[in-house]
C-alpha cells in the first residue's frame, strides 16, 4: 500500500493546451478519494499520468516514497480500471485473471491462489471456468476487478467509463472497489463526473476546472 504525491503536475498537449496545471497534492496510504469535475477538467489526464499511460511535461508523481515519473508502467504496482476492460472473450474467467502474473512468471501455486482468493473476495469462483462471452456483465466486471487485485497493486486507478452501462452495476462495482479499498486497504482514487456519486460516497473529494484544484471537502 502506498501514498500517492503529486508535485506541481503539468500536462502541455502538442497543440499548447494545458489539461492539468500545476497541481499539487497528497493521498495518504489507504485513502480512497474521488476527482470531480466537469468534462475536460484534467481528471483522466491525471490517471492517466499516474499510469504511466500518458507522458508528465513537468512536475513529479510519488508512489510512497518512489518517483514514478521514470518507471515503466508495468513496473509501478498500480492497478487500472478503465473503460474497456479488455477482457479476452474466448478465454476462461481463470485465464484472464492469471495473464498478468504468467507474463510476470509467477510460479504456477502462487498465481493459482492469488487467482482464486480473488475470485472468492469477488464471489465468482463458480465462472472460473466460463469463459468471458458467457458471463453477465457484472460477473465480466468483477473478472476485470480480480484481474487488477490479484497483481497486489498499492493504488488502484478507476476512471468513471468503468461501468458506465447502468446505474445498477454501476452501483455493484462502486460496492466492490469501495470492498477493495476497506478490506485490502489498497488506495484508490476514483474519477466520476456526477457529483451525486461523488457526494453521496461521503468520501473525500476533489473538485476540479480547467486543470486546477478548485476545492478539496
Ligand atoms: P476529463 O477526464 O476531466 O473529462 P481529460 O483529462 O480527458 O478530461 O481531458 C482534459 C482536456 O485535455 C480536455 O479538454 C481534452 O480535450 C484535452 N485533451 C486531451 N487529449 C488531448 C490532446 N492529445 N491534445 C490536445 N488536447 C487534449
Ligand atoms: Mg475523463
């Protein structure tokens, strides 16, 4: 588990346009915080930058005590959740959460218990064996959750595309991540553009416009 830091995080696109700009702040370990904001205030580009999907222009990001800016995504120990979740659909529920511990040559005990703790923590260890097209769509969800779990990340990066479709799973999945947040005490920092949602978590939340933070409640 770790804290997340940014320091004077900027983000200049080619064209000139400033999406973040200079921000500057501090999750504690175990926090679970949420980036609200209107539509094209920052709030992906932030975790996207966390990511490592989307290059800093300037500014320093810290995992704990870890300057993130120069190590490889694979290598930062966080985990995301984004829009497609890109599961493979002609692969068993099983399989799709080992990918990512086979590519890291786990031996096999230890990816098949990582595996199937996290199937139990999500309630899908009966679909193990399905494969991806079978299943509904919460269980398809909670495949891309365990995915991300079982690679014991420190942060754990959600983006509000995650489970866009309906309110219901919308409400299963912010049910899991905040399960995730309070048994695994794995930080998580979770973007929404619905300030009902945002409020209604009772967590804390981070106003943002236009790039900048505008009020942390
Ligand atoms: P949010 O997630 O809050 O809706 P984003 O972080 O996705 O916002 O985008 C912030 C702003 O950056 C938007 O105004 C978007 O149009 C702009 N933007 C994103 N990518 C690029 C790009 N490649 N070039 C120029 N501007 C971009
Ligand atoms: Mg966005």
């Amino acid at each position: 588990m770790a804290s997340v830091t940014l320091e004077h995080l900027t983000k200049t696109y080619p064209n000139g346009f400033i999406s973040v700009n200079d921000v500057s702040l501090h999750i504690e370990d175990g926090e679970f915080v949420i980036f609200h904001g209107p539509s094209g205030c920052g709030k992906s580009t932030i975790l996207r930058m966390i990511g490592g999907l989307e290059d800093i222009t300037s500014g320093e990001i810290y995992l704990g005590k870890d300057l993130l800016n120069d190590i490889l995504p694979r290598d930062r120990r966080l985990a995301m959740a984004f829009q497609n979740y890109t599961l493979y659909r002609h692969f068993n529920a099983y399989d799709n959460m080992a990918l990512g511990l086979r590519l890291r040559d786990l031996p096999r005990a230890v990816i098949d218990s990582r595996v199937k703790m996290a199937a139990k923590f999500f309630g899908i260890t009966g679909v193990l064996d399905k494969k991806i097209k079978s299943l509904s769509e919460t269980d398809k969800q909670r495949v891309a959750l365990g995915r991300a779990i079982v690679c014991q990340p420190k942060v754990l990066l959600v983006d509000e595309d995650f489970a866009r479709q309906n309110d219901k799973r919308r409400m299963e999945m912010l049910g899991d991540i905040l399960e995730i947040n309070e048994t695994l005490g794995i930080t998580v920092l979770y973007v929404t553009n619905d300030e009902q949602e945002a409020l209604a978590l009772n967590k804390k939340v981070i106003f943002m416009k236009d790039g900048i933070i505008t009020d942390i409640r």
